[in-house]
C-alpha cells in the first residue's frame, strides 16, 4: 500500500482508485463459514461469562447487604449485672 501511496510531508495519501485496485484475500466460502460458527460460539460463550458476572455481582451484593444488616442489628441478648 505505501507503495501506491502519494506522500507529502511524510504523510501518505490514498486515493479511492488505487485502492480499488489493491487484491485483498478471501478465505474460501466453507472456511468463512466455519469462522462465523466459531465467532458465534465465542460470542455465545461471552453471554453466558457474562450473565454469570452479573449474577455473581447479584449474590455478592445480596451478601455483603445481608452481613451489613446482622451487623448492625441490635442484640436481643440482656447484659449482665456487673
């Protein structure tokens, strides 16, 4: 690419012409296909990390509220006469 390049001020410049005329490659049709597949599983998997995350954000929240509230809650014991 940089050999098509126009350059001025160390800056290169492309114009729409010549980049037409750059060959880029493709994989074949069954190869594309079975990256899809394997893009999609990869995403699937993400979703379920994901929801997993949030679900585990959930509970640690849950738990943290709960320890706070036993915590602070008044104790029902009576206090020994000294």
């Amino acid at each position: 690419m940089t050999e098509l390049a126009i350059t001025s001020a160390g800056l290169y410049n492309l114009s729409v012409g010549k980049i037409s005329k750059i060959a880029i490659p493709i994989p074949p049709l069954a190869e594309q296909h079975r990256i899809v597949a394997k893009v999609d599983a990869l995403m699937a998997l993400c979703d379920r990390l994901e929801a997993a995350l949030s679900t585990a954000d959930t509970t640690r929240t849950r738990l943290l509220e709960s320890l706070i509230h036993e915590a602070l809650k008044p104790s029902d014991a009576i206090p020994e006469a000294a």
